[in-house]
C-alpha cells in the first residue's frame, strides 16, 4: 500500500509483476497455438485426409501384393502415401511419380533386388526411406517408396501442398511469431501508457514550464522516478524563480544606472561641442594647437553620441523592448566609411597613426547586412588592434570572390597592427567568449580586455553568413609583424 498525489492509498505493483505477467501470457500463447496446431493435425488423421507418418511402412507389403493381384501399376491400387516406379526386366522406367534425384536413388537402391527377381513382395529401409518391390506377370517390376511422414490420402493435395507434419509445424512457427508481437506491441502499449506522466513532465520540465503537478502510475518503480521527477520540478521551480527575480533585479539597477549615465553624458557632450565650435571659431585660421583641441573636442563629443544611444539600447534591452536589427541592403563604400569614422577617433586618441585603404570595386559592391551591428562588430576588431599597436594601425576594404560567379563574392575587411601578434592559444581560441589570456599581448595601452571584442565580432559575422579569421603577420626576414584580423561579408 502506498500513499500517491491526491491522498487516496492504492496497491502499486512492481514492475517485475508486469514484465512476469507478460512472460506469462508469451507462455501461454506459444502453448495455446502449439495445442491447436496439432489438434488440427489429429483431426486430419482421424478425418481420412492424411496417412500417419507410418503407414508407408506398415502397409508397404500389402500395397505391393495389391499391385500384382491386379497385374498392372494403377494409380486406383497405390495409395498416395507411396511414390511408384514401373520399370521392365532391363530397367527401362515405363511409369513413375517420382522426378530427378530421388528416381536415380530408387532405381540404384533396388536393383540387386530387380535382379534376383521379385515374386514375392520384398520390403527393406535405406537411408530413411522405406521401398517396396514386386515383379509383376510380364517380368517388369512394381517399386514402392515412402518415408516416415504424414502424407495426404489425395494425389492432388499430396503434390501441391506441403506435407501435414510441416504444414503443421509452419502453422505453429508463424503463429508462435505473431502472438509474440502481438503480445509485445501489447506490452509496448501499456509500458509507454504506465510512463507517459513521465514523458509529460519530462517535456513540460524541459520547455521550463514548471506551474504542474507531475502525474502519477500504478507501477512502483515508475512512481518513485515520478516523485524524484516532482521535487526536481518543485526546486527548479524555486530555483527558476529565484534567478528570475535576480535577473529582473539587475535589469532594473542596470535600467537605472542607464537612465542616470545619460544626466553626465549630456553635460560632456555639450561642454565638447562647446568647447570645439570655440576653439574653431579662435583658430579659423591656424592649423596648429587650436585645431587639434577642436578635433579632439569633436570626437568627445561624437563619442557622447554614440555612447547614448548604446545607452538608450541598454535600456531598452533591460526593459526587454531592444529590437534585432534589420537587415538591409547597404552600399559597400558607405558601410566602409561608417567604420572608418568610428575607428579614426580611438586611434587619435591613442596616438596611432591608422591607414585606411578602400578597393576600387566597393563602389559598385553591396550589401544585406544590419549596418549598425557590423560597424560595431569591426570597430571592436579596429579597437583591439589600435590598442595592440606600437606605431600603426591599418584598415583595407577589399572584394575577395571564390569564384568566377558573382554570388561567392565577399567583402573583406583586414585590419592589421604592428604589435606583438597573437600567441598560439588566442589563434586557436580567441573568437571564444571571455578568453582573455594572451602573453604575447599583454600590456595594452587600455587596460584589461574581457574577451569579448573577437567574441561578438565573430558572432556577428556568422550570423551574416560570413566569417572572421585570425592570424600573424610575418616580415620578408620571417619575423613577427603584428597581428590580423580579416572579417568577411557577403555581397548580394
């Protein structure tokens, strides 16, 4: 007796009951249609339909004796559990039943017997057939054979179905076979029935839709994975809820401190452009230190910009309100010079000088792309190699096709520094989220990296049907060159 879900106490049987049950049943049915099977062959015999399996040999004398009382082979005389053989003094075969192999064998096995003559009835076994031989009037011989098996009291069923014992024995193979499956799609269909609440919970649990009572069986085992089933559901219920309120803690503090960051935000932005529309307006005409501050000031105040509506992003993201970005087609040459104008301020600003080389066929190439996603995915590569870099920093747009057809055609953007490289770990790991790890690396002019940069930048290109690819530069005299990065995008 056992207590289940709603309070009420019923028997549960243990699963070997069920397996012991259906054995039993897989006993009894292979008993039942083996009884059958050779009840209807002793009904057959006692019916007249077929000879039992000794009758040849019984009657095998006086079958033969038959045969020469009527002095002739006729098919009236003979009973259909023998097969017959006419055969003249020279064994010539004038009649017979018999075909191939087993004519040759009966002829071969009686002929000492042919030559002694056979005036009375001579009846012997070989090999597990019985013959019979009688000479008949005019010196031609009678040959009788018969094997220790059933046969049909009809010629005609006698030579176009199989014997009775191997009908009898196929009937009972072809029925044991059937109620075998039978009984085990039987069994297969209440053993998924007796699991199916398992199944329900393990999918609902699955889909994390946890508000559910687990269901239960009258079998024992499967209740006790349903009860451990239930109070897994029930701690990751509490667990799930936990997390969720911790989740939507952290997005309302990062909403919050979001909203607040764009208070000082403002102030620096519009203190920059301030301070760049007067230093243009001291030094309209000097192209010294008056024009460095208005640019320097410029890019603050472009920085502001672009760090607001990252801003504006976080919080809608917190809010779970961020749109994912559209794809559209874009020109190759505008997509180019966006990411050239993000990257040109940080390597001002880290006094890098940054080349930025544009192919010529850009002006015809486009492509499906979300532009914002891209520009911030290559400004994060431009980011870490102006951050690498000693002197110099470089960027090239370039068209790489695969093939002679238009639709393998890509964009390329390479950007490459003159620092240390990539050590043979951030080769092979360095799209990976949060590796940070790189000795050959270290040191950068801005501090810690959190391995994120490469990561999204990859993220970014797959999710485009493109690629990104690390690798190191390497002089004409083999030394080291500084690393690259080749981000690639198709072109519609």
């Amino acid at each position: 007796m056992a207590t289940l879900g709603h309070g009420r106490r019923t028997w549960r049987m243990p699963l070997s009951f069920v397996i012991a049950r259906y054995f039993f049943y897989v006993l009894a049915a292979l008993l039942g249609v083996w009884i059958v099977s050779f009840t209807a062959f002793s009904m057959a015999l006692n019916a007249g339909i077929a000879y039992p399996a000794n009758y040849g040999a019984a009657y095998a004398s006086e079958t033969v004796t038959a045969v020469q009382a009527a002095d002739m082979v006729n098919e009236d005389v003979i009973p259909s559990a023998y097969r017959y053989v006419h055969v003249d003094p020279n064994g010539t075969v004038l009649a017979t039943d018999l075909s191939g192999e087993n004519l040759l064998r009966t002829i071969v096995a009686t002929a000492e017997q042919r030559a002694e003559g056979a005036q009375e009835p001579q009846v012997f076994g070989l090999d597990g057939t019985t013959y019979a031989i009688g000479e008949l009037s005019d010196g031609s011989f009678c040959i009788l054979t018969s094997t220790y098996l059933p046969e049909y009291t009809s010629r005609e069923l006698r030579d176009r179905l199989p014997n009775p014992q191997n009908l009898m024995i196929a009937f009972g193979g072809a029925g044991s076979a059937l109620a075998v499956v039978l009984i085990a799609r039987r069994a297969s269909s209440v053993l998924v029935r007796k699991m199916q609440p398992l199944t329900e919970a393990a999918e609902r649990i699955g889909r994390e839709e946890l508000d559910f009572s687990v269901g239960e069986s009258n079998v024992r085992q499967i209740d006790d994975v349903l009860a451990a089933m239930e109070r897994m559901r029930g701690s990751l219920a509490d667990s799930l809820d936990a997390r969720w309120r911790a989740e939507r803690a952290q997005h309302d503090q990062v909403a919050a401190l979001a909203h607040d960051l764009k208070t000082p935000l403002t102030v620096i932005r519009a203190n920059a452009e301030y301070v760049a529309d007067e230093a243009r307006e001291l030094g309209a005409d000097d192209t010294g230190a008056l024009a460095d501050i208005a640019a320097a000031a410029q890019d603050a105040a472009d920085g502001c910009k672009q760090v607001d509506r990252y801003v504006q992003l976080l919080i809608e993201a917190s809010r779970g309100e961020a749109p994912e970005g559209a794809k559209r087609q874009v020109a190759a040459a505008v997509l180019a010079e966006s990411i050239t104008q993000a990257a040109a301020p940080l390597a001002r600003a880290a006094g890098i000088s940054l080349a930025v080389e544009q192919d010529r066929a850009l002006a015809d190439a486009r492509a499906i792309v979300d532009a914002e996603a891209v520009e911030r995915a290559v400004t994060n590569v431009a980011a870490n190699a102006i951050d690498h870099a000693r002197k110099q920093a470089r960027i090239a747009f370039t068209i790489e096709a695969e093939s002679p057809d238009p639709a393998s055609r890509f964009l390329a953007v390479t950007v490459d520094d003159d620092g240390p490289g990539f050590s043979p770990a951030a080769l092979e790991h360095g799209c990976e989220r949060f590796f940070r790890y790189d000795a050959s690396r270290t040191g950068a002019a801005s501090g810690a990296h959190y391995g994120i940069g490469l990561f999204t930048a990859a993220e970014t290109a797959r999710d485009h049907g493109g690629s990104l690819e690390l690798s190191n530069r390497v002089s004409a005299d083999g030394s080291p060159a500084g690393a690259r990065v080749v981000v690639r995008l198709p072109l519609a």
